[in-house]
C-alpha cells in the first residue's frame, strides 16, 4: 500500500530536480480547478448541441478556441441567426481580457524560447493566468525553465478535461428532453460569471451601463445591440477609474 | 444549427479560434517586453465585465422561449444567480442557485 501512496517519479530526464518539482507543483495546484472547469464544459457539450451544433463542430469550438465564454456567447449569437461578422466581433470582444493577461506575463517569460512563447499562448485561459501570475509575483526568483514547467505541469489538468468533457455533454446531451429550458443555460452562465467580478466602483459601472444600453437597443437586428453596449460599458468603467483615481489623489495630496 | 451552412459554422470555429489565439499570442510573442499604456490596460480590464451582461440582458427580459414576453421564473432564476454570485465571490454555487430555481419554477408550472 505505501507504494501507491510515493509520488509518481516524472520523466525529466537531465531537466534540474527544481524544474520537476515545478511541473508537479503547477499540477497538483490545478486540480481544484477541475472543481468548476468540468461542470461547465458538460454544460457547453449540451448546449452547443442543444442549438444545433454537430459533435465535430462543438468539439472544434474547445479544441480551436479554448475560451468557455466566447464559446458560449458565439453559440448564443448562432442561435440568435446574427450576422456572422456579428458573432465573431461580440465573441472575440469577451476574449479581449486575454491580451491583458499577455501582456502581464510577457515581464516573467518573455525570455523563453519563441516556441515555448507560443504554446503558452494556446494555454491561456482565466485559470492558466491566473495559477501563473499568483506563482512567478509570490515566487520571484524562479528561473524561466521552471515558470514554464509550472504551467506545463497545470496545463493538462486544465485544457484536456475541457475537451473532454465537452465530448461527455455533447454525447450525453442528446438524451435530456426537449422541454428543460435549456435556452437559459447561457444567460445563468454569464450572470455567474459576471457577478463575482463587481469587485470595484467602476466594474459595478461598467456592467450597468453596458445592460441599460443593451436593454435599450434590443431593437436593433439581432447580437448587434452588444457591439454598442459593450464598448460604452467599457468607456463607463474607464471612466469611472480615471475619476476614482483623480480623488484618491487628491485626497491624498 | 438552422439558418447557416456547415462552412458557415466551420468559419465562426475557424476565426475566432485564430483571433482568439492572436489575442493571447500578441504581447508574449509578438509585443515583447514593452509596457502597455495606462488607457488600453484601462479598456481592456472592462471588457468581459461589459460584454457578458450586455449579451444576456435582453434574453433575460424577454426570453425567445416565451414568444419575448418577460417570465417570472427566469427573471427569479436571473435574480438568485446574481445574488448568490454576489455573496459567494464565485461562479459555481450561483449557476447552480440559478439552476436549481429555474428546475423547480419550470416543474411547479
């Protein structure tokens, strides 16, 4: 029995021991994760289905794409029959937070080779950066091979079951009746997601704006109402920032 | 999926899998290590807080599955999603209070 209990020795070969014992930190800490990541890919297999995809095409979405919202919201937008510029400019707008998150990583690995560089770049989701962010600013003395041995270690607990299981909802989805209101699994979704975000005045700013303004030009020919309200939520938030920031100046000055 | 050819869907698939990857490629492979200025940080950080909820409003006022009229269990399925999402910090247990409400309403119905 205590040999089940040893940890499984990995295949490093003349890789450093800390650079192995960065893979198996970066995996061990990405297992919670899996806590949310599965039940949400089970949900896009069944929903993407639901509206119509086939088992290629919603396997294509989280295998090419890789970024839950987005998913969601080009499905929605399919289902919604809006123009196809429509949902590819709604569905990349959601994914424009990751260049931030390119961005902030780009200080702690911009020095790995330019292969490494663009493989992490197909692994960045919300939970890669992060795992990855919160590691390299807490431990600021790793080494560059051990930065990217962390997230080749968190890697494959978080995009592969993504795959997976998006094949499970996809397959199982078929069986659930007709009469769930499965139409408001996105909506659920996205509320869900946006809620823990209110974390700031300008956050709570942006979100309000954007749904009024969306509220008010729902008229508008199908997903096109988004492409307004999200950049004038956006421009709220900012604005709201840069005046938040003014008074704290000025309080303090 | 009615109303688009399969190629149709393949494109979606296609570019935004490739927009998508440009987006998180472009400051580590492309950029380098070069400060992003204070507005673009300021933009991007409001993104998703701006387009999620605006995508959902109007399905959540008036729902295509009720002819477009507003319907009292998802507005409460809506409400408890929220409320939850707002007091646990956390996306899970408010997907499953906003599950478990529109279950129930659709049931009792």
């Amino acid at each position: 029995m205590t040999q089940l209990s040893r940890p499984v020795p990995l295949a490093s070969g003349a890789e450093s021991p800390s650079v192995a014992r960065s893979f198996r930190t970066g995996f061990l800490q990405a297992l919670p994760f899996l806590l949310v990541l599965v039940p949400f890919a089970l949900l896009f297999g069944v929903v993407a289905t639901a509206a119509g995809l086939d088992l290629a095409q919603t396997m294509g979405f989280s295998v090419l794409v890789l970024a839950g919202a987005s998913q969601f919201s080009a499905v929605q937008l399919l289902s919604d029959h809006a123009p196809v510029l429509v949902v590819l400019a709604s569905s990349l707008a959601i994914n424009l937070r990751m260049a931030m998150y390119s961005a902030s990583l780009t200080p702690w690995l911009g020095r790995a080779p330019a292969w490494q560089r663009a493989l992490i770049a197909y692994v960045l989701i919300d939970q890669t950066y992060g795992m990855a962010i919160q590691r390299f600013e807490r431990q600021p003395r790793l080494t560059i091979p051990e930065r990217v041995a962390y997230l080749a270690g968190a890697t494959p607990v978080l995009c592969l079951p993504w795959m997976l299981f998006t094949y499970v909802g996809a397959t199982a989805g078929q069986m659930i009746p007709a009469a769930w209101p499965l139409d408001f699994a996105v909506p659920i979704t996205f509320l869900a997601m946006t809620a823990p975000m209110m974390r700031t005045l300008p956050h709570v700013a942006a979100a309000l704006v954007a749904v009024l303004s969306a509220l008010a030009l729902s008229g508008l020919p199908s997903g096109t109402g988004v492409l307004i309200a999200g950049p004038l939520g956006m421009a709220a938030g900012a604005v709201a920032e840069a005046w938040q920031s003014r008074r704290r100046i000025q309080r303090s000055g | 999926m009615p109303g688009y050819s399969d190629a149709t869907i393949w494109l979606v698939i296609l570019a935004l899998g490739i927009g998508t990857y440009l987006i998180r490629w472009s400051f580590l492979g492309a950029v380098g290590d070069r400060p992003v200025p204070d507005w673009a940080q300021r933009v991007l950080r409001y993104t998703a807080v701006s387009v999620l909820p605006a995508l959902i409003a109007p399905l959540v006022m008036w729902p295509a599955a009720t002819g477009g009229q507003p319907d009292p269990v998802r507005l409460y399925s809506a409400a408890a999603t929220l409320a939850v999402g707002l007091l646990t910090r956390s996306t899970l247990p408010a997907i499953l209070a906003g599950g478990t409400v529109l279950g129930l309403g659709t049931w009792l119905a």
